[in-house]
C-alpha cells in the first residue's frame, strides 16, 4: 500500500491509458519499457502540507503497474505462484531494477494530460472568468498550481493564460516541454490562475502575491537557489502581469489615476492598503526571466472594439476592488483623472491603445539582472512590420530592450500551441538553466 502514497496524496481510480486516443495535442508522448501504464486520481492525505496544497485535486498523475514475480524460475514449477503488483509513479521513477538490470517502465504523459484536462473544471471558469471578477477566487483555493510536488533544486516556470482563458491553454506547450529530456529534472512548472476581467495592477498583483506566498512557504529559510532563479512567461494580457512581477513602480502608475499621493487620499485605511499593493510595488527578486507571448505592450485595437465595449459593461469587479473604487471616488472626485461618473478599472479598457496604464508599463525596464524575451505572431509571412495576428499588432508586441525576439510568420494570436513558439521557449529555458547551472551549480543537467 505505500506504493500508492504520493506527495502526501493517495492515489487511486487507475485507469488504462495507452489505448485511449488523444485528440486537442500536437504531439503524444510515450515511453517504452514494462508495465501497464495508468492514469491516477489523488486525493489530500494532509491539506496543511506544502505539497498538497498546490497540487490541483482534479489533476491525474502517470503512474505504471508492474506485476513483480520473485524467484519465476523455482515459483515456475510450484501449484501457486506469489507475486506483488506494484504502483510506480513516473514522476519519482521511470525504472525498476531486475535480475541486476535497469529496465525502464512503460508510461502515457501526454495521454494522462489529455485525459486530465478532459475532466478538468477550468474550462467553464473561462468564459464566465471574465465577467465575475470573483469567480475564480472564490472557486479555486489556490490560484497558484504545479503540474508535480516542489523540488529543490528545480527552477520554476511560472506560466500566466491571457484574457477569457485558463491554465488548459499551455497544454501544448507543456506537454512538449515537460517531456523533453534536456528540461527535465532542471525545471518545475507552475501556473496562475485569475479571473481575467479584472484591472490589469489588480491581476498583478494577486500573482505577486501568489509567487511571493509560495517562495515563503516552501523555502522560508532561501535555501534553494533554483527557487531564486525564476521564469515567468505569460501571453496575451498574462504577459503584461508577467511584466509587472519585475519592475519597479514608484508613483507612475498612481499618478494616472489621481492627482494626490495615496496617503493623502480621503479613504479607508483599508481601501489605502489596497491601492498601495495594487500600485506601489518593487520587483520580486526571484524573478530573473520573462517571455512576453503576443503581448499588447501598446494595446491591443480589439480592446477598442464596440464589442469588447459591450462586454466590460458586464464586467463585475470582485467586491474588494469594487469597494475600494466606491470610496476613492466618493471621497476624492477633484483629484481623480478620470470620469468619477464612469469608473473603467476592467482589463478591457486597461488594454486600450493609448491607456493610462500601458504608456506608463511599457518602457519600464526590469533590472539588469533579468533577462526578458518577445515571441511575437503575425498572420502573414515575413517581414512582421504593420501585420497584426488577429488581436495584437507587431508594431504593439515589439519591445526594443528585450534581449531576443522571435516572430512567427503564419500564426494567429493563439501563439503558444505553435511548434515554433514551443521550440523557441525551449531554447530560452535551457539557456536560462546553462546560465544557472554555471552560476550556482543547481539545474545542471543530468
């Protein structure tokens, strides 16, 4: 039975995998050796523990039954044979030892991914993620999830969806990367989850926060390097939060919305807390790369659509925010810069060319010990210059401080199920991991 404990979870509900078929991935991944190869549910053994807690419960692990026979040879002749059917999961081992021999296990990554995200409940939270500003919060306990347990020494890969989406999105790309031998064992992979509707300082922040609460929880001593080494990579508007984990804000982002400093605001010292970790804030020094994935730098035109004008009039801000607006409005109207009438805090208005927000966030630099990337799409082929990829422009996505950019001719915004964009964030983590490794001797290859 201790087979089946893992990651203070126990597992159950096997189900046969390799001859499910898989459709929605690009590419199924499958490793030969012995066994029987199975998907697992899990359930909490202990709901206070690090390693529970950021483990999705609807998450399937890929595990591989393996009927061991001791001594077959002399238990060959005998009326009753003894044998152990064992569990092993592939992500604490992908061999067994027999007769004095490594012998790999036979497993379905990708097909326990597909059948995961099947029976997952992420996607009815991405239409109405949007519109309920506090949907998703109220919903998922943890915004912050992992695809297997904290590993020391791992660097983390922090992947943050764009509007209307969810973590399901990077399905693609991380059944690439998670599979790819060069990565493993060097990288750990972690999404956040947020109700995308909500202003864009507001989402940041909640992913400061969420990245800042797990550092603290699972390595309150520093003592992991690797965890000092972290990649956020994030498309879409995900990529402007991802920007935001690692600049520095000072009063430039306030001075959009009021004229008065925050603390000489007529409002509620809850209401003052709330806008300082909303507005004010430094970079997390974790943080050491970003990729930005078809990202609205300079606004996105669709967000200046009479459609998209339509729908952040349905937009409900999570009750926090919405009360914190109500009390900066009411007490503060001859200091605002905007209409006290009409209020727009929405991501929607946020991406508007031209917004208060994006002049300010786009040439602000991270420090120089981050490295920052642009994977950029458009429609035609190449050169990119006055193309758009449905949503973005180039001219918009491009940014002329990052250290590389990569455009991907033919793509629509939807980038990262493109095997290009895959390939190229591939490329920037194991630079990124070679870096490391260099430096701090962790995340060396195997």
């Amino acid at each position: 039975e201790q087979s089946l404990e893992w990651a203070n979870r126990w597992m159950y509900g096997f189900v046969p995998v390799a001859e499910l078929e898989v459709r929605g991935l690009g590419a199924r991944f499958r490793d030969p050796g012995l066994g029987a190869p199975l998907a697992a549910s899990t359930k909490s053994l202990d709901a206070t523990s690090s390693e529970s807690l950021y483990l999705p419960p609807e998450m399937k692990v890929p595990t591989t039954a393996l009927l061991r026979i001791p001594d077959p040879r002399t238990q060959a002749t005998q009326p009753t044979i003894e044998s152990t059917l064992r569990v092993y999961n592939r992500y604490e081992t992908d061999g067994v030892e027999i007769a004095g021999e490594r012998v790999p296990l036979e497993s379905e990554p990708s097909a326990t991914l597909a059948y995961s995200l099947s029976r997952s409940r992420i996607w009815r939270f991405e239409r109405f993620g949007i519109l309920r500003g506090d949907l998703i919060s109220s919903e998922i306990e943890q915004p912050l999830t992992f695809l297997e347990p904290y590993r020391p020494g791992r660097i983390p890969v922090v992947f943050v969806h764009g509007t209307g989406s969810s973590p399901g999105r990077w399905a693609d790309m991380i059944n690439v990367l998670a599979n790819d031998r060069r990565l493993r064992g060097r990288f750990q992979f972690w999404f956040f989850f947020y109700d995308s509707g909500n202003a864009i300082p507001y989402s940041a922040m909640r992913l400061r926060q969420a990245l800042s609460g797990a550092v603290d929880r699972l390595d309150p001593g520093h003592r992991d390097p690797a965890l000092q080494q972290m990649v956020v990579i994030g498309h879409s508007q995900g990529g402007l939060l991802t920007h935001m984990t690692a600049i520095e804000s000072g009063d430039r982002f306030w001075k959009g919305i009021s004229s008065r400093p925050i603390d000489e605001l007529y409002v509620s010292e809850e209401t003052r807390e709330l806008l300082r970790q909303v507005f004010v804030f430094e970079p997390l020094p974790f943080v050491k790369s970003l990729v930005f994935i078809a990202t609205p730098h300079r606004g996105a035109a669709l967000a200046d659509s009479s459609f998209a004008s339509l729908l952040a009039r349905f937009v409900q801000l999570p009750q926090t925010l919405a009360g914190a607006t109500g009390d900066l409005v009411t007490g503060n109207p001859d200091a605002l810069r905007f209409d006290p009438r009409r209020p727009v805090f929405g991501s929607v208005y946020g991406m508007r060319p031209g917004s208060v927000l994006l002049e300010a966030l786009v040439d602000t630099l991270p420090p120089s010990g981050v490295k920052a990337h642009s994977i950029i799409p458009v429609r035609g082929d190449l050169p990119p210059y006055g193309q758009t990829d449905g949503v973005v422009r180039y001219d918009s996505a491009h940014l002329d401080w990052v250290a590389s950019e990569l455009v991907v001719p033919r793509s629509g915004h939807s980038v990262q199920r493109n095997p290009i964009a895959i390939e190229e964030v591939r490329r920037i983590l194991v630079e990124h991991a070679d870096r490391v490794c260099d430096d701090d001797a962790v995340a060396c290859p195997r």
